[in-house]
C-alpha cells in the first residue's frame, strides 16, 4: 500500500463507522445519536432502538437545524453507516 492509499482510508475512516462499533458505543452509554435515513415507513416497521427518524431526501441545514450540535450523529441507510459530526 502506498502513502496515497493510506492517506485515503485514514481520510475515509475518521468519518466512518460500522455496524460493531456503533453497538458497542451504544452499549457503552456514548453520547452517540442514530440516526435513521429511511423512509417513514421503513422505520415504523423496525429501527435500532433509541433511533431518530430523518429520511436521508429531507436531511438540510434547515432539518438539522435543532439538533445538538456536540452530538456524534451516526447515520445509516439500508444497511450501511456513516458517522457525521454535525458542525
């Protein structure tokens, strides 16, 4: 692997997550807020517990607006997940 390869998954990681390590956030009681990119729908049937519902088509400034912007915000949709600190 060469520096530009290394640089690039350094880059990719520090904004990413995955499914282990959110539930093990979760089950360390971390300040970590999930956030549901589904449908309405979709999160009526099932959704991780204690998640939020915010349909990744309606995410703006203005729907982001009220949240804390302190928080850890971890993001999936359809099965993947994307750790966004919210500035």
């Amino acid at each position: 692997m060469n520096i530009d390869q290394l640089n690039h998954y350094k880059q990719k990681l520090a904004f990413e997550t995955d499914s282990w390590d959110v539930y093990e956030a979760l089950n360390r009681n971390e300040p970590v807020v999930v956030v549901d990119g589904r449908s309405a729908e979709a999160y009526a049937r099932e959704h991780i517990p204690g998640a939020i519902n915010l349909p990744h088509r309606e995410i703006s400034a203005e729907t982001t607006e009220a949240l804390d912007k302190a928080r850890l915000y971890v993001c999936y949709c359809g099965g993947s997940y994307r750790a966004h600190i919210l500035l």
